[in-house]
C-alpha cells in the first residue's frame, strides 16, 4: 500500500457559521485551523477565502495573507481554489496565483448546473488561460471533476499542452449537476484516467464516508474538510477540521500509511516550497 | 425484439452545405427530405431550423411553415429542438412548442462546455420553465443526455414534477465537453435510467455506427441523420437523410423490426396527431 | 449507515500452523478462539474442521464438538462449511448439517479450477441435494461466489425453489480459478445480485483490506480471518483471529455501527438459537 | 473501421437434427457446409465431429477425413475443438492436433458446472498439456471464455508460457454455468483482456444477435452457426448455416469489412497453410 494524501478543504464557498460555528472564516483562523488540520495528518490544504459578511470571495489580499500565516508555520501543500466566487472575473480567479504561486491550484475542467438553482461556470477560453497562467507560474493544477466530460476537456487540454502530465484529479462526486456519489461512478471515472494521473476523490454530505473508503480501496488520495461536509456522523456536527483529518489518519493507518507534506511533494511531482 | 424507432435529425445547428450539399436548410426542403426520411422508414423528426444565411434559428414561423408542410403529407412524430441557436432567449426557446405542440421537444438537462470553445447553457431556471410549458401544451420532453449530470438532473426534475414520467432519453455520446462515444459509456449511462424510461442513443461523428450497433444490442431506440454525421463511410458523404435512415432499417431488420409512426407513439406514450 | 455483520473464518482446510502459528485446528482450539472473536465483535463464525494431521476433514463428531463447546459459552452465529475437504463426500459433506442445524452453511454456487492444481467440484446434483437439505434442516445457505457464473447459478436455485429468497451472498475474490479481487469485479458482482439479497466480501490475501474497505462503502458485510489471509499487514503475520475482528471492528466504527449476533441474525432472517 | 473475422461453428456437440435438420453431423455433411459457408464469407471453421449415432466425439479419423475434404476445396481457416465429448480422455482430446497441426484450436480455460446438469472439466493439468502440445505444433489457441476465471486463468498460463501471446479469445456468453449473455457483460469481459489480443465473441440462443451487434460496436469479431443458435429468428429455424453467415456479412458489411480467411490469417498471427 502506497502512502495515502490527505487534502483538508477546511473553508469552502458556501457553509456558514450557521452550518457548523467550527467552520474558518478569516485569514487568522483559517491558517490556525490549517495548522492544527497540518498537526493532525493533512498534507495538503485547499483555501478558500470569504469576504467580510463571509461570502466566498477571491481576494488576493486575503490569500496572501492567510498563505503567509500558514507558510510561517508548517509545510503543508498548498491548493487554492480558482472558484471561490461564482460571480469573479477570469483575472480575479487567476491573479493569487500570480502573486502567491503555490504548488497546486483547483481547475475545474468544465461548465455545469450548479445545485439546480445557477451555473457554475468554466469557460473554455477560461480553461485555456488558466492552464497557460498555470504553466508560466509552476502551479500544478488539480483536475476537479464534477462529470466524466470534465476529464474528457482535462484529456484534451493535457493533449493541447494546456495542462501538463503527469495531471492529478480531484473527482468532486454528489453535487447536484453532477454526477452522484456512488462506488459505481468512482470506479466508472477512475477507469477513464490517462495512464500516469494521480487522483483523489470526496463524496458531498452523506456519502463523504463511503466515497473515501472507496477510494482507499482502490489507491486514492482523499479529501476531506467542512467545505465538503460539515457532519462528523448522522446528526452530529464536526468539532473541527482536524477532527475530520483525525478520523482520516485512523482509517489510513489501519490500511496503510499517511503522506507528509514532503511525501505528497513526491507523489504529486511538485517542488518543495519551504 | 421489440419495435425499434428511428429519429432523424435531417439539419441541426451546424453543419452547412459545404459540409454535405444534402442538409436540408429551408422549410421547403426540410420537410421534404423529412418526407423522404418518412417513406424510407424514419419515425420521428427531430428538427432545426435556419435562418436566411444557414445559421441555427428560433424562429417560430419557420417550425410553423416547415411543421405544416409535413404534416400534410405524412404522420411522423414531430421532436423538436429547444437548442437551435446558443443566442436564442429562454421565450424563443418555447415559443414555437406552445404554437405548434409537437408530440416531443429536445430538453437538454443541463450545461456544458462545447466544443472547448463555448458553453451550450440550459441554466436551472429554464430547465424549470421549460418542463413546466411542456407538461402544459401536451409535449413530451425528449431528455437529451451529453454526459451523467444531466441524466442525474433530470431524475431530480422528475421528482419535482417537472419532467413527467415514464421519461424518454436521448443519449448524444461524443460532443466534445460531453461524454465520449465509447460502449462502456453507453452501458454505463444506461444503468442509471429510471425504470420505465426509454432511450435511444446516437453517437457523433465516427462513432455513428458503433453506438448504434451497441443501442440495438441493449435494446435502444436510435437516431441518425445529418444533424449528427455528414458521412456515410469513412471519406464518403452520406447522399442524403435518407440514404442513411434506409441503412438503419436494413441494419434494425436483421435483427427487429422498424417502428412505424403509430408504433413510436405507442412507445412513447404520446397521443396521435393526424 | 446500517450494521454491519463481521463474519470470522478462523481455519479454513489449508493453511497450517507453519504459515501462522495462530491458526487454530482442534476442536477446543476453534472453539476458543472463536469464543474470543465473539468477544471482539465477531457476529457469525464460519468454522472448518481438520483431522489429527491437520488437514480439512468433513469430520461430523468434530464438528458437533466443536459447536458444543461455542454454543456453551456465546450466541454467535454458526456458519459451517460444507466443503471442507475436497475428497469428501455429497453425503459427509451434509451429514453435520442435519445433526447441527446451524443458522447458515456455506453453498459454493459452482465448481472451479482451484489454485490452477485441482479442481473445485461442486456437481449440479450436489447443489440440488444441498440446497433441498438445507431447506428440510431450516439452514439458509451463505452462497458463496467466486466467480459470477455461481451467482447465475444460485439466481437459477432461487427460481427452482432449490434456495429460498432472500438469499444471502459471500463474494470470495482474488483465489486463482476464480475472479480476481478488485472493487470493479465486487462493483460488478454486486450489480448482478437478486432485489433482496444481503451480501459480504472478502478479498484472499493482499487484497483483504481493499475488499474491506470497498465491502463497508458499498453497503455489505464483511469476512475476516486466518482462512482467507494469515497477514496483519505485509511481512507481518496476525497474531490471532481475534486481531483480525478488532481491526475490522475499528474500521466499521469509523463509518457505522457493528452487528451483534442478534443483529446479524435479525438482518439475515435466521431464527434465534440461544 | 477494421476488417471482422467471421468464424462458423456448424456443427457443435450437441444439437440434433431433431434440433434442426440442416446441422452437418458426417464428414461429408460438414466438409460441404463449411465450403458453403465459406463461399457465403466465414473465414475461420471451428469444427466438431460426431460419431455414427450423432454424438459429440473426439475422434481422430473423423477429424482427418473432414479436415482433408476442406481442405481440398478451400482455404478457410481451421479451429478444431478440444471439446468435443464430455467423456473423453485428455489424449483423445489432443491427438486430432498433433496430426492435423490446425491454425486454431478451442483452449477452454476452466472448469464450470454445464447447464446445470453436469460438469464441463478442463482441468489445470490438463490445460498445462494442453497448451503445451499446442505450441510444440504450431496450433494457437482460441481462448474460449465462459466466465471471467477463464480469462483470468487464461492470463495466468500466458505469464507461465503455457500460452503464448498475443492470445486470442472467444467470449461464450449465455452458457447456463457461466456468463449471462449482456452487453454489460461482454463489456466487462473486454475490459479484462491483456493489451494485445484479439477477440471475438457469441452469444447462445436467443441473445446470439444481441452478442454479434455489441461485439460489431466494439471492435470484436465474431463467431455464428448451429452449434450456438440453431433459429434464424424467434420460431423459425436457420436454414443451414450459411444463411447464418450470409446475414452477418450484411450487418457487418453496413458497418465495416468482413476478413476473408488470408485477412483472418493476418489478423490472428497465424501462418499460410494452403
């Protein structure tokens, strides 16, 4: 059994202080929340910022300094998201890039209805900036894949020289618009991989739990955080972030062992930052 | 072997005369070569219009003139398009099914990305809109399915009231941004259908004749036309729509039988119009 | 998340006390050791017996030994194998089950090339006899897959009444003969079974802990212990069965709830015993 | 599209001319089809014998007489099986090969329980002769595959060099006592083949055209003929087995080429022998 990377998505877009109170909002208590979540077993952290009211937003100012608070402390992996707002520009979804060039960065491979309710939008002439953005600034992306023509586009942006191999894949299952959370469509989306790709996957809310088993029994990385799911069990609120990744690091350990910040550089082939 | 039932999509949004001398452009030859299609065994139209310069069109008057034109002449089951123009508005999208209340109108359960060069949106909204002026003007929605989000929305559109079952699906497999056009793909989506749905399948392009070889084998409904693949083999143009639906009956009669036009609306469940 | 049953396999007909000293084969030793399991969360045990030399035997008087000693001290469900010895007999193969009349006997649903040495044999007469036995005596069959070919078989018993529904399943993965053990084969297995049935996997050897896992998040039971998988972990050997039970039962904890026997016996539809 | 072998298998063990009366059972008969069935396009003959009261045999005479009067007339391929009678012994079942140094050989590469009445034995000593005696005389193999332990068992004797590869397979579905005969299910199959072989596949009874479209759409070639089907549509017997073979030259010539047998030469690896 190959190490095993846990990525802790601790903020998300959407949750409130409404949803669990343990979610982080601000710069300050996110990287607290990073650290503890990186002293628990995470090795790989992917940020979300929100604004004053605590709408998802993609300020640079608030990245930066959440990053630095971070870096000042551990070694985590950092993975910032590229769709913190549904409503920023191309360059406002790009620009922390520039500024902070972490080892990765979410890349959502397509377009879909979102929740049934709005769009989430990836434009192709987005995805091709993007990726080009990416490259010039040595940000690997993380493929998130909400459907299977999310990783048909990311196969053809690896083909056009958008995205560079070996990719890694996030494979987002559950959230309305796209493809369900079940065993069946992990294994359907893992079989369509190129042959080099790492992955990871995370199940939305309910399925969080059996979609990480899955993906531990067939070699994944996993996900796991508030943004995804705010329940610990049926009913019962998560303390904290690093609760999760507590939870995590004992299923891993009883099948295998739990990458370091340094372990998932190597896995993922991307330089050390600290 | 029950009945099979063969859709032809003569014109589309794209492909030009340039393409195939033989698309059918104006209502005049639309509806003739629907005609031909009829007599060759075609049961079902699904249709596009065009504007005066050959690009993808709304216009209402235009379903009317071609509408009637067919009607006069033959009772093939009218499908038609709700997605004839990227630009129309969600009114011009609807207009023509409360004017001319085919049996089936396209529903494309969702959004994506197009070609890697645009997005094909049917934001939630619409989709709503859409279902709901479809249950009212007697119009059974033909669920286009490009990849599984949408075949997940539209079971959530069921349940909602907004799509009424038993549900009919048209798998499109091969649209660049949507789901490959591989068998795997075509059993995969299969297995995720309601359990009295109908479907039928067509591949893009190339994979024209695999997908339907593989839809007759699973007991599918296929499509085929000019719309979907201006070839009728590799470096041949297809002569015309229905030089294409007459292999379809060869290829349907060695193993079933072609459904009639009565026998698709016994299929369908939809009520005679003529 | 419902309960899941553990079910412990302790000695199995082959391995021997050279490949784990723990590995029990007398009476009093199964009884003990599953005695302990019982104690760690095991809910149902399936129990082969060996001869003085240690080798599999269909020995009725220790078998009925052997289920005296457990029954004095625990409520376990009994699961005897009936095939615990490839020489035997369809008479020795059936005789304890009318003397004990366990809860449930395995029913291996085919025959097989075995280890590529010998063969698996399992004649259709056999079953036919097997399976009337089995409803005289009031034993509902484990049916036993190991390749799909037996689960259309048992799907055949169940139509000619030779197995009453619901039937329940045991997926044995990864013996060479049969099909391999990874989550799309147990994907695809699963997707073959009858409405009601309930099921358990277990993967042979290596590939224990990613049939466990995989088990646990498609919703099934699961098997453990030395008969199938004389490892803790790579290179070092489980100290006892009931090592093995308490790893399972903390994995389960992490994502349900675990059965007792009285569960077990509630999801199985088995009568009380104790 | 590539060029499909079409292989006929006219006679079979088994069906009677009770059956149907157009099944060759003498050499004579069963020289004559075949040359018919190759005139109308088979490019491969997999033949049985049977002895004088029309039962499944292995003898060597027969198999000699045949093959002779082919050959004289034709340059089809030759697949002779190894299993032409239950009760043989593993000589009589190898003899015909070594005399007649055939292209092709049935390699049945497992054990199953047979239509649920008796046992179809290929034991593990047995295809270690079996094979071997194949390569000493220049015979390849034709991998028949009942159940997915067949593939994989096949895999195994490749690694063994038992078989050499690349392998060639022949996917027999609906075999009461292997794999139900589904598109899921030839799929799945597909999928679990080593990177270079080549494949074909039938499907018995009534799914026989189901198998042969699915297999068309996946690149596969296939195999017809009395001894899988002996009707032509529900209710109407095939009239012989070249009416069997000229329909599958129509549906294959909608779609692609049919191999003559110097293509199906090319194609499987195998030398000239005429």
């Amino acid at each position: 059994m190959a190490k095993t990377i846990i990525t802790v998505a601790p903020t998300g877009a959407w949750p409130s202080k409404k949803d669990n109170p343990a979610i982080p909002l601000t710069p300050r208590e996110i990287a607290d929340d990073v650290y503890e979540c990186w002293q628990a077993g995470a090795a790989v952290a992917h940020l979300h910022m929100r604004d004053a009211e605590g709408r998802g937003s993609m300020d640079k100012g608030r990245f930066i300094e959440t990053v630095g608070l971070i870096r000042e402390r551990c070694d985590i992996v950092l993975n910032l998201t590229t769709s913190g707002d549904l409503n920023a520009t191309d360059e406002t979804r790009m620009a922390h890039l520039v500024a902070i060039k972490p080892e990765l960065a979410s890349y959502d491979a397509g377009t879909m209805n979102w929740m049934h309710k709005t769009l989430f939008v990836n434009h192709p002439e987005f995805l091709e900036k993007l990726g080009r953005t990416m490259i010039e600034n040595g940000v690997k992306p993380e493929i998130e894949v909400f459907d299977s023509g999310m990783l048909y586009n990311a196969i053809y942006y690896i083909k056009q020289g958008v995205i560079k191999a070996p990719a890694h894949f996030q494979f987002v299952l559950g959230a309305p618009g796209g493809m369900a959370a079940t065993v069946d469509n992990l294994v359907f989306l893992k079989n369509l991989l190129p042959a080099e790709a790492t992955w990871s996957a995370l199940g939305i809310g309910a399925s969080h739990l059996p979609i990480l088993y899955a993906a531990l029994a067939m070699g994944g990385h996993v996900r796991v955080g508030l943004e995804d799911n705010v329940f610990y069990s049926k009913g019962r609120l998560a303390k904290s972030n690093a609760e999760l990744v507590s939870r995590t690091v004992r299923i891993i350990q009883e099948i295998g062992e739990v990458a370091t910040p340094a372990d998932a550089r190597a896995i993922l082939k991307v330089p050390a930052r600290v």
